[in-house]
C-alpha cells in the first residue's frame, strides 16, 4: 500500500527546498515511514509551509497524481494545526478516495475537536503500530475499527479506542526514514545528522509537552535505545552519507544517568578509533543541582565531542523554581560552564522571555547570566503557551490569553502582556538581547547583525521581505556574519 506523510512548518527558506538541514526532519513519521517501509509498504513525503501557502495546492495535486497513495498521514504542533486543516480540506474537496489520518502533540494533547474537521481518524500518542494496523485493515478493504491508540469518525459517532501501553524495546524498531527528506532540504556541509537516544523525558518543566504526554498511556514513558544499537545507526549513516562527520545527539537526559553516559560514551570511543577521521558529536546537558561533570567532560572529550546544549530558559532562580520547575543554582550553571570550556567544549544556552510570572528584573537576571557564562552562541525564544502544558492552563486561569492564539512568527512575537513585563518590553529585549549579552565580548558588526535577524524575525512585513532576498542570494554576507 502507498501512503504519504505531509509535514508543514512556518521557517522554510523556499517551497522547493523548505529545509535547510537534516536537522530539521521529524522523528515521529521518520520512524513510521521506516516501520511501514519494513512491513513492505510504500511510503513519500510531502513538506509544506505556510510561507508559501499558494504553492501547496500544486504541490500536492502533482505529487498525489504521480504518487496516488491511499492514506495520507499528517504530524501537527498547535501552531501548525490550522493550516494542516486547511491541506486536510483542500484534500477531500478533490480527492475525496484518500483516507486521512492525522497525529503528533498536538492531537495527542487535544483530540476532542479534531475530528470535527476533514480527518478521517486521528492518532493519540505513539503511532507506528497504530498505523501499521490501519494500513492492514484499508489494504483489506475493511472500514477501520478497534485500532488502539486510533480514535475513528464512523458517521456522526466517534469511535474512541482505548491506549496501547507505550513501546517498551526501541532497539526493534528500524532507525528512522532519511531517504523520505533529502527531496525537501537543501543540505549544506558541516550540517548536524540528528540521533534520537530515547523516547520520553522524567522532568516536569511547565512550558514542555512531556508531563502531558507521559499519561496518555501505561509503561514507562522514558525508554532508552542501547549504545550498540545508536552505533548501529551511526554506521548505517556513514553508509549512506560516506562524507557525514557531524552529529547531533537527541535525549533530554544526559548528565543525569552516567553509568548510561559513560557507556554510550566508550562506544562512540571505540567507534571513532576505527575510523580515518573522528566523528564529531554534540548534546543537550541537563543541568542538575550540585552537580560534578568532571568525569563526563574528560570522556566527551575523548570521544569527539565538540559542543553542549543548555537550557537556561531564565536567569532568575525564582522563574526557574516557582515556575518552571526547573531545580538548579546559577552558581551549578555557572561552575557546569566553566568545566566545559575547560575542557574545550562550546557551550550553546537556550533562553526564553515572556514567561508568565517572570517581570523585567528576572528576565535582567537572565541577561547578567549570559554575560556572565559567555555562552558561544544562544537562542532566545518568546514563550508561547502551547495547548495541553501546565503553563498554558496557567496563561488560562490568569486571565493572560486571549483565544484564539496568533501562531504567526511563533517563538518571535510576544503573546502575553504580562503585569510586571508589558508586551513592547518584551519584544523590544528580545530584539536586543544578543546586544546585551556580548556588548564588549564581540565584534559589533556581528553583534548588530544579529540583532537585525530578530528584527527581521519578529516582522511579518520585514521576513517576508528576507525570504524574498535570500531566494535572490543577496543575503548571504549577513548570514556569514551570523556565524560567530
């Protein structure tokens, strides 16, 4: 049987080319893609963005024509959902045959409603079985019925089938589908291979999806996939992609584990000695309370290493603990900093404003720990208040949303107008930030070029104007300086 996947996101750099790295393809449907292709099923892809919504029409009718696919499988954020709708509509208008299946967190965190738009059934939580017994059941030209995980619209009734527990052995699973998103990316050298390591994460934070997710069903929601099955995958990468050298290692956990750490660590070692160049690798660290990284960054080290993620999010130990419920000092931030640069590792923070709580004083005590880390790079995000997080019930109780959300340039333009953090204070320090934290520490020319990309970021008018130059590569000097 054929089935196609359609992925959408909003930053894409051209409706040919909408990704510009291996970086940006979606797990979920990786593996699913994979898991069906495994079965003997047939399976493409399809990456739209609303960026170049006009196109998407001619898109998918050619690629439906050429590819004439009895299920199409959709993944959606919140962000993503009405536009995905919007395909979802078009679809059925024209290829009425098509059954329709839609997942990801957004469905899995909100279903109720979901089924009410052109969706034939959707998916609540891990899909890759779910799927597969769909598939079965259409190919049988049997009406789908009593698919766990599958809730299923049969007229005006909905068909809510109950939880299967979530899968336990990741290592039997194929590695996901790679081939399906090298039509949609425009590669460039040096970019970052990513290795999901597990599925699930044991934190809390507020603002995540993950304390949602982990109660949609039975079994341990944190799972983690072998050392020798991840060197499994990395060589199969090489394989295919003879030239790759740069990857990027996907868990929310490392730091916190290290017998874990230290094994998968010798394996890398052990990987790397066999090779004629060195693999080169990066991760996200979770900073813990009184924490010792010593050992950990000796063995990164020796293994190829080259940077470490961290999610700061605030500065403000209050932010942090009261709302976020993320429990660590600056001072554990600071000395976990300290010990990477030691040890020649590039340290890269995430940062987030807008916070609902947070006042312009906490959000200057993120500024102050920057300055202080000096990370090599950092992202700054505005919080956005997705559908099924604590913190979204929060922005609800307190009176700070005002339905429905503006999904337009998510992540860059303030949503809450908070009492001690107004929404211009907030967009006007986004828009500064990088100033803030490397004035005196870098070149000014790279400083104000960066400062220029959030105003661009945070601009409908003025990223519109930017994709416009860049598909004409006039933009390619600010993009060089950007790289520092």
């Amino acid at each position: 049987m054929k089935i196609l996947f359609i992925y959408s996101l909003q930053d894409a750099q051209s409706a040919t080319k909408p990704l510009r790295s291996e970086g940006q393809m979606q797990f979920g449907i990786s593996y699913i893609s994979s898991f069906l292709k495994k079965h003997g099923h047939k399976t493409k892809l399809v990456v739209l963005s609303r960026m170049f919504k006009k196109q998407k029409e001619g898109i998918l009718d050619r690629c439906i024509k050429g590819f004439d696919p009895q299920l199409i499988c959709f993944t959606t954020v919140s962000t993503e959902y009405q536009f995905v709708s919007s395909i979802a509509k078009y679809i059925k208008n024209h290829h009425r045959n098509i059954y329709l299946l839609i997942g990801g967190p957004h469905v899995s965190l909100n279903p109720e409603n979901i089924l009410s738009d052109d969706f034939d059934a959707l998916c609540v939580g891990e899909g890759e079985n779910a799927v597969l017994e769909l598939v079965t059941q259409l190919e049988s030209n049997i009406t789908p019925s009593g698919i766990p995980n599958l809730w299923i619209k049969k007229g005006s009734h909905i068909e809510r089938n109950p939880q299967r527990p979530f899968l336990q052995d990741l290592d039997s699973l194929p590695f996901p589908d790679r081939e399906m998103w090298k039509e949609w990316t425009d590669e460039h050298p040096g970019s970052l291979a990513p290795i999901l390591l597990g599925r699930g994460c044991p934190f809390q934070c507020t603002y995540c999806s993950n304390h949602a997710l982990k109660k949609l069903a039975s079994g341990a929601y944190v799972r983690f996939r072998s050392p020798d099955n991840i060197i499994e995958e990395i060589k199969e990468i090489l394989t295919d992609y003879p030239t790759k050298r740069d990857f990027y290692l996907e868990v929310e956990t490392m730091g916190v584990n290290k017998k874990c750490d230290f094994e998968l660590c010798s394996k890398l070692e052990q990987l790397n000695a066999t090779l004629d160049k060195p693999l080169n690798f990066g991760v996200n660290l979770r900073i813990a309370s009184n924490a010792d990284y010593e050992d950990l960054f000796i063995r990164f080290k020796r293994c190829n290493f080259k940077f470490v993620n961290i999610g700061l999010e605030s500065g403000s130990e209050r932010v942090r603990r009261e709302i976020l419920r993320r429990n660590y000092t600056n001072n554990d931030l600071i000395n976990a900093v300290s010990l990477a640069k030691k040890h020649g590792l590039k340290v890269n923070f995430y940062n987030m404003i807008g916070i609902p709580g947070e006042t312009l004083i906490d959000f200057e005590e993120t500024i102050k720990i920057n300055r202080i880390c000096q990370p090599d790079t950092q992202m700054l995000s505005i919080f956005y208040p997705y559908p099924g997080t604590d913190l979204y019930y929060l922005c609800k109780e307190q009176g700070l949303l005002n339905e429905p959300i503006d999904g337009n340039m998510e992540r860059a333009k303030a949503i809450l107008d908070l009492p001690g953090f107004p929404k211009r204070q907030i967009q006007q320090n986004y828009i500064w930030f990088t100033f803030n934290v490397y004035k005196g520490f870098k070149p000014i020319s790279k400083i104000l070029a960066s400062v220029m990309v959030h105003k661009i970021y945070s601009s409908s008018f003025l990223n519109k104007l930017y994709r416009l130059i860049t598909q004409i590569n006039l933009f390619k000097r600010l993009k060089y300086l950007l790289k520092f």
